[in-house]
C-alpha cells in the first residue's frame, strides 16, 4: 500500500535510503534551487537532511524500515537498500523473498 507512504512529518533524521525511495520532482528542483549538493555527502542522506527545507517531509523510521531495508532489519519490507550484514535477518529475508539471493553479493559472514 504505497499510500501509506506518502504524507510525513517527522522530525527523526535517521532516514535516508535513496536506494528505493518516492520523491516529489517538485521538492527536488526547489531543493536544489535553494542549497545546491556540495556532494560532501551520498546523495539520499543529503536529500533526507534538507527536504524540511522546501517544506518536504520524510516518513518516520518506524515507517521507513517497512518500505525498504538498509541497517534496520524489518521482517516483510517492499523492497531492500542494502542487505543486512548479520546472516540471521539475511536468512529471515530469503525465506520471505528467495528472489533477494539473486543480487547478493558472496557468502553470509558468520
């Protein structure tokens, strides 16, 4: 239910996946406009930082980590940033999603 995703205020900073995200184009021109990136920082984090600017919004962590896992596991999310390091939310991943192992990348570390 992507509608869920649309509408935040929140003033938690720990959200920054850029990997799979929903942008407003709008938001980002004026974003840009206003502070231009020194890509002094990956691009998603600075998005993230300076959306509140252009009166944008970021979902929540507590939201956030259903739509797309990066470092913090949730059981059943849309989509995957970044696989977890740890191999048992990796295997939790897989059993939900097999089609995950096809991207990653060697072995689970153990």
């Amino acid at each position: 239910n992507s509608c869920a995703y649309l509408q935040y205020c929140s003033k938690v900073d720990f959200v920054g996946n850029g990997g799979f995200s929903l942008r407003t184009r709008s938001k980002i021109l004026a974003l840009l406009a206003l502070h231009p990136s020194d890509n002094k920082l990956p691009e998603d984090v600075w998005y993230s930082q300076n959306l509140r600017r252009v009166n944008g919004s970021v979902a929540p962590v507590d939201v956030a980590k259903t739509f797309s896992v990066e470092s913090i596991y949730y059981e059943r999310p849309l989509a995957v940033h970044r696989f977890p390091w740890r191999c048992t939310p990796r295997e939790k991943l897989f059993e939900t999603c097999p089609e995950a192992m096809m991207v990653i990348k060697g072995p689970c570390q153990k």
